[in-house]
C-alpha cells in the first residue's frame, strides 16, 4: 500500500469529501448526470451533483461499455479526482453462469469451485467489475429461506472450504471479494428473508461465526454487514459484533460496507429514531461504505463538528476505501481492466461454457434409481412438463446472464442423440397454477414411448433473496400431471428443478428415479443430457438435508441429543419423547446422501490408534470398493461426536471430505488425520479446546451410513 499517496490524498479531502466517499451509490445516478436533490428511486437518497461526483463507488451498471463511460464521467465531473471502485454482484458466474452456489457444494469439489470463481472473474474484470458481492458464507438450516440458493448449505465447517475457494477463484482471476453477510443472516425466523433472528452466543462463535473466520484467511477485501436483528439489536449497530468480534477477534481491517439500505433501515427496525442517529451508530461502528442511502452524506461533518463521531474513526474508514482503491490498481489506471474488445471474448466463451457444464455435471445430484438410468441413447424417451424446454435455467443472482444463451433439457437432449426428443410441456411452471388442459396431449404423447422423463420442479425467481417460501412442495399441478403419467405404467425419470432443498415426498413415490438438477445454469441442458444417457456418472452429494413435509424445517443433519430420543424413522414408541405423531424425525434424503451408476462399497474401516495423547495425532483409513461396472467419483466423508462434554455435542459433525475417483473394480484406501484440534469446541467456560473423554470417529458416503470405530482422548 502507497501510504504516501494515501495521506496526501486524506489532508486534502473536506469532511464532506470523506463522507462521499463512504457511500455506494447506483451507477445510474452518474449515467443520469442527476442533478441537485433529484432522488432516483426514494427519498432515502437525495443527492447533489456534488454528491454524485465524489461517491466513493457505485454497483449496478451494465456490461464494459456502461462501466467505461461511467468511470470517464466520473472522473471527468469528480473535484478530487479519487477513482471510482466498482461493485457488482457476480455470484455464480458473469455472463456464463454456472449452477447456483448450493448446486456447487454438492459437487465437493473445492477446485471446481475455484475455477468457477475463476471464469467468473475473467468476464467480470474485463466489463468492469473491480469487486464482486462473493461469497455469501451465511449458515442456512431452513429449505424456506429464499437465499438458501445463495449459500452451500447446512455446514459450517464446508461453507468455510467453499467460501476459501471461491475467493482463490476471484482472487486469481482478478478481481477482488466480500464476503457476506455478517452475521447470522441465515438463521431468519420462519425462513422469512430479512426476518428477526436469535441465536445463542454458543450457536453464534461455533457455528454461525465459523466460515467467516475461514475466510479471512483468504484476505478478502470486504465483509458485507446483514440486514437483520441479532439478538434484539440491528447488526449495524452491533458493536460487539463489529467491534470487538469481526475487527478485534477476528483482526479485520479491510472495507465493512452495509447492505443495500440497511443503515438507514435502522428506523424502520425501531432503534434509530432518524438518519442522523443511523450515520452515527454506523459510523461509530466503522461500517466504512454506506450502500444505497445517504446518512453519511447528510449527517457525518455535521457528527463530526459535533463531537458525536470523531474525526479520526471517519480519517481510518476513509482510508480503507483508499487502501481498497490502491490495491485494486485505481490510482494507476482509473479504468482497471475494463476492456470492450476482451469483455467480448471472454463473455461466454467455450473454454468457460466447459467449465460450467463441468459444473453441473458434478453438482446434480441422483436421488433415486431402481436401474432405469442411464438410459440408452436408441431408447424412445418423451419428455414431459414445463421445464423440458425452459430456458430460464440460471437461478437467481444471475449477473449479465442471459436465458436465450443457456441450453435446455430439449436442445442438449438434441445435440447427443443428434435428433429430436419428443417433447411437450403438459402445464405451467408457476406456484398458482392450476390449468391442467395440457394434460391430455403430453399423457399421449407419453403413451407412445418406452420411458418416460418428467421435467418439473421449481422455477428460477422462485428462489433468491426476497423469495421465501411456505410451502416447498412442487407446485400441485405437476404433481397432478406426474400422477397421471405413472398411470402409464412406463419407466418416469423425474428431473428435479430447484433452487432449495424441495419437499419431494410425492415425486420420490412416482417416481423410478429421480435426479436433482438444482438451477444449473447456462450449460444445464447439456450436462442434464449427459447425466441421463451416462454420458457423466453422477457424483453430487447433498450439502442440505431434504425434508419430509415443510413441518420439519429446520432440518439438519448436526442436530443437538435430546434427553427423551425417539428414533428417526419411526413413528413408533414411546409418547413422551422428542418427535411428531404425524411425520418421521429424519429427512427424506439426508445431509452428504447421492446416488451414483457406480456402487461403491466400504470397509476395513480403522484408526492407527485407539488412543490418543494430546499434542498427538491419528490416521482413520477406510477402504472403498467400486463393485460395479462404471468408473466413478465417491465423496468420502468423516464425522466425529463427542460422546460427553462440558457442552453437549451434535449427534455428529463434518470434519473432512475427500473426493476420489474409483475405476470400475477398484478400490482406494481413504486416508484422514485426526488432531487434537479436530475434536476441539467452545467449551462450557468458552474456551475453544478438545475435552478428554471418548469420540465417535465415522467414515461413510452420507450422514446417515457410517462406518464408527471409538477413539479415546487422554
């Protein structure tokens, strides 16, 4: 970092120039050329021309060619002539989109999610992006919550492995990261976006907290504060949270910016009573860019002059969006890797397309499959329902993508048998609908053909922030169709769509086999294709438990012992003990669950030792055999429960994973080290250590079938 520059910069900048440029504005405002006081969107964000021109940056802009002209007016307008930082949400690709980030965990491929990282920062470097939105770590329990696609899923410990290698991605393809949202955000009560959370201080350091931490590690740029209640107090005013955890425990010190509206969201939340008290509180709280409303701009000098905010706590959060600006390269060359001519190669590209049908292949998950698949390419398969030729395939948060370039089921099912599917739509895709006059011709043309595969699920606005939803179930009217084509007594695939996990209670029933296609993005069709006809073997496995009925949710697989137990799978038993009298405790597919062509088979599972001293470490190997005819990858996991603690400890825990490829009729030895940190926790006194006593060490290919052998702590 340049601190001369920076210092020079700082002794010449008025208060009222430090306080624009710790706002984020919309790039309209300055494509506009806004004049005095005209407010864009909402009274929230009134702004002069002043204001505009000395914003610290902007997000929301289009492609190269918007973001060059906006950087050229800006600095052409701007007094102080401070370069612009521009921010965008690129969170599962930038013009090639690749499957929503709860498709990629299922892959458990860390290096695919680099690479997917990777392409995504190319394109979005080269149309103007110096930061991107990324990655969103927040822990999500709850299938109801709409952001669930956002994230990787219910597992603190593979959202920080997943978080790590997104930002390596990023970082290596050019760009630089946020990581959001801080903190707790996941945890919103009822699954509702934006709603209150609570969350215990134990829950909070050792879960909530974890994939933060693992991140940092990384050295990303920014951290994206959230917009909820924590424990009664607005995240934005926590200064616990943001003081002594995010910048003092953890040893943060790059740029803290709100989320869209959230510091002035204060009032709104009844804790601030106008804007003045929300730039105070903020400012106090070193939330260094205000995104999208203009406290700073109006309050801070004023604040300042006031005694309220002191000048130096508003000179260190200036000069962490200068620092920002120097290390993205600004100071140098203004309009970064902005570049017209190398946007347009790389945006969409083959090599990237690759990646993304790579991508998808791996995140697809097989739920069920009595032998139907894969099917042979001279089978005569009609394919059914609203998302056989659906385009709109990219999920939510899909940047610069665009549905007229993604592939559908029909065209990659075209392009590998060189022919055309029969294919028909049967009924609507949306939440509501109930016209079933479709019916008819797709059972016709259904009866005409050796196998049947149903493309249904849940359309791709249907997820997303500001998307929850109450009930989870595919919509009624599939469900009504795909009754109808059981009826046939022909082979039914069912091809899932989702953006969350989907109560598929129904379908699984109907169903020969099912595969989970997730929002796959702009090679999903192709990757579909490949899956179906064994063209790829099915490698995905769930990083969310999928629930029975939505009476479940949260459902996770690392859930507490309760002292009155009943089994997962019954309904049976005593009355008084912990369960419905109406529905099974366990998901319908449980956390790490995916099927593959391949059959993988475990055993001679073992510790190199029985007992272990402190400071020591041990090997868990377990031995995995492909019994089948067809190469394929296994994800090998390892969980542990600690079996008596100061604090009581999960049913298990993820610790490690690896996935290996496994030639038909092969077998590979799986190795895991096992330390004393590994079976470290926050302890009843707070304390994050491992406790003596003895551990549940499991090795399996789900949550739920597990191989356990003892290991003593002394």
């Amino acid at each position: 970092m340049n601190k001369d520059r920076i210092n020079s910069i700082l002794k010449n900048m008025s208060l009222e120039d430090k306080a624009r440029q710790l706002t984020q504005i919309n790039a309209d405002f300055v494509k506009s050329d806004v004049k005095a006081d005209a407010t864009g969107t909402s009274d929230d964000l009134k702004l002069t021309h002043g204001d505009i021109y000395g914003a610290g940056s902007v997000l929301n802009f289009g492609g190269a060619d918007d973001a060059l002209a906006v950087r050229q007016k800006y600095i052409s307008q701007s007094q102080n002539k401070i370069p612009l930082v521009m921010m965008q949400d690129v969170i599962h690709g930038y013009r090639t989109i690749y499957p929503i980030p709860l498709a990629v965990g299922c892959s458990f491929d860390l290096q695919l999610a680099e690479d997917c990282a990777y392409i995504a920062a190319v394109e979005a470097k080269y149309n103007g992006v110096d930061v991107t939105f990324s990655p969103m770590v927040d822990l999500a329990r709850d299938a109801r919550w709409g952001r669930v696609m956002e994230s990787t899923g219910e597992d603190h410990y593979l959202n920080g492995e997943f978080g790590k290698a997104f930002i390596r991605g990023y970082h290596r393809g050019g760009i630089g990261c946020c990581v959001k949202h801080f903190a707790g955000y996941g945890a919103a009560e009822a699954g509702r976006d934006y709603n209150t959370t609570d969350i215990s201080e134990r829950s909070l350091k050792e879960y909530y907290l974890y994939a933060y931490r693992e991140c940092l590690k990384e050295q990303p740029e920014l951290v994206m504060t959230s917009f909820n209640l924590l424990n009664g107090v607005p995240v934005n005013a926590d200064s616990r949270l943001l003081l002594d955890i995010l910048r003092g425990e953890m040893g943060f010190d790059g740029v803290v910016v709100s989320d869209y509206g959230a510091v002035n969201e204060m009032i709104m939340h009844g804790y601030a009573a106008d804007k003045r008290e929300c730039a105070r509180t903020a400012a106090n709280n070193e939330i260094d860019l205000e995104m999208m409303s203009s406290t700073y701009v109006h309050n801070l000098p004023g604040l300042v002059k006031s005694g309220e905010v002191s000048e130096e706590k508003i000179n260190k959060m200036t000069e962490r969006m200068l620092a920002l600006k120097e290390k993205l390269g600004l100071f140098d060359n203004p309009l970064n890797a902005t570049d017209e001519q190398k946007a347009a190669e790389a945006d969409g590209c083959a090599a990237h397309r690759g990646v993304a049908r790579r991508a998808a292949e791996k995140s697809c998950v097989l739920l069920k499959n009595n032998g139907v698949l894969p099917l042979n390419t001279s089978v005569n398969a009609a394919y059914i329902g609203p998302f056989a030729e659906e385009k709109s395939i990219l999920g939510a948060w899909a940047c610069a993508g665009r549905a007229d370039e993604a592939v559908s089921i029909a065209e990659g099912v075209e392009k590998l048998l060189c022919r055309k599917p029969v294919v028909v739509k049967g009924c609507g895709r949306g939440l509501f609908d109930s016209d079933d006059s479709g019916f008819d011709g797709a059972v016709k043309a259904a009866a005409g053909a050796d196998v049947i595969v149903a493309c249904i699920g849940e359309y791709a606005h249907f997820s997303g922030e500001s998307a929850s939803r109450a009930d989870i179930r595919v919509p009624g009217v599939q469900i009504k169709l795909l009754k109808r084509l059981k009826e046939l007594n022909k082979p039914l695939v069912s091809v899932v769509f989702g953006g969350r996990p989907l109560v598929l209670t129904d379908v699984e029933k109907l169903s020969d086999a099912v595969l989970y296609v997730w929002q796959p993005g702009s090679e999903g069709g192709s990757a579909i294709a490949n899956l179906i006809y064994g063209r790829a073997n099915p490698s995905g496995k769930l990083v969310a438990s999928f629930p029975r009925s939505v009476g479940q949710c949260p459902v996770y697989y690392n859930h507490f012992r309760t002292g009155r137990p009943k089994g997962q799978d019954t309904l049976e038993g005593t009355v008084y003990t912990s369960g419905y009298i109406d529905e099974l405790n366990a998901p319908l597919y449980p956390f790490g669950y995916g099927l593959s062509y391949s059959r993988f088979e475990y055993s001679g599972f073992g510790l190199s030792s029985g007992v272990m001293r402190r400071g020591d470490k041990i090997t868990a190997r377990v031995t995995v055999e492909n019994k089948s005819g067809t190469d394929g990858e296994e994800v090998v996991q390892l969980y542990i429960c600690d079996k008596f603690a100061s604090a009581v400890r999960p049913v298990k825990e993820l610790k490690a994973f690896k996935k290996i490829y496994i030639p038909a009729g092969g077998k590979v030895l799986a190795e895991f080290e096992i330390t004393e940190d590994t079976l470290a926790f926050y302890t009843a006194n707070g304390s994050y250590e491992a406790e003596s006593g003895d551990f549940d060490i499991m090795a399996g290919g789900d949550s739920v079938n597990v191989l356990t052998e003892r290991l003593k702590l002394i």
